[in-house]
C-alpha cells in the first residue's frame, strides 16, 4: 500500500478512535487530569516508537533540530483536545462537531494553502470549499428539540 494512502487511512482510524474517546471520558473527569494522563500516554508511545521512525540518530541531536513548531504544535494539540472535551461536555453531537470543526478547518485552511505554500486550487477544490461552506452553514444552527406531544402546554398569561 502506497504511503499516501496509509497515511491518510491512519489519521482517518486514529481520528475515528479520537473522538470516541473524547466522547467517552467522563463528565465529571478534570479536563486538566485527562490531558495529563493523554500526554504521559502519548510521550510513552512516542518513545516506542523511536527505533522505527528516529531516523537512524540518537534523541539529542534529533531534538536539536526541532524549531519552535514542534513547541507551538504542542500547545495547539493541547487547545485542540481541551476544545473537543468541552465541546462534547457542552452537547455537541459527535459526528456534529468533528464535521463542522473539519470543515471550519478546510475552509481556513485552502485559502492559506493558496496564498502562503503556493497551492493550486482546481475546479475540485473549489466546488469542495464550496460545499464545507454550505455544511458549515446547515450545521451552525441549533436543532430545535422534540416537541411533546402531551396536548396543549400552559402559556405565560400575557399583560
């Protein structure tokens, strides 16, 4: 299998595997102790990880080459993962809220691809900025709740 499409279709089970975790964690769990554990979790299989994919070079001189990204990257992780906690602990339906976030992202996302890494933008791209728009669009309204169907309900007497 190409690397192209194994690297997509892990992002694609990794983010499936994410937001029903995020879900899962309990509503009465710290937010803070939650990222706690996930990073100390993260940074053990990070290590694991090291002999396949360290590049052949020992720790040091490989976080020598790390520039301020790796350090912003980690933040923006944390904020991201704080942002879908809270977004679920608030209501947001699962398949909701991790499509109208993606696709506030896509939108972001290919006008800065555009103009700051020189991307193209086809006939594809933007039909499909198009239609992220329109989702985000339908998605951004509440739902009204279910009505109960009991008969009529009390109004407030009006004055």
């Amino acid at each position: 299998m190409p690397l192209y499409a194994l690297a997509i279709g892990l992002t694609i089970v990794a983010n499936i595997g994410y937001h029903l975790c995020q879900k899962a964690i309990r509503p009465d769990a710290s937010p803070a102790a939650s990222l706690m554990v996930t990073y100390a979790v993260a940074l053990i299989v990070s290590a694991l990880l090291w002999p396949w994919l360290g590049g052949g070079e020992s720790l040091g001189p490989a976080l020598r080459k790390l520039g301020p990204a790796s350090a912003i990257l980690g933040v923006t992780v944390v904020l991201l993962e704080l942002g879908f906690l809270l977004a679920y602990r608030a209501g947001w339906d699962i398949g909701v809220a991790a499509l109208y976030s993606n696709a506030a992202v896509a939108v972001v996302l290919l006008p800065i691809g555009l103009v700051a890494f020189s991307e193209g933008l086809s006939g594809r791209k933007a039909l499909g900025l198009a239609f992220a728009f329109v989702g985000l669009v339908l998605l951004s309204g509440r739902e009204t709740p279910p009505t109960d169907d009991s008969g009529p309900q009390p109004t407030a007497p009006s004055s």
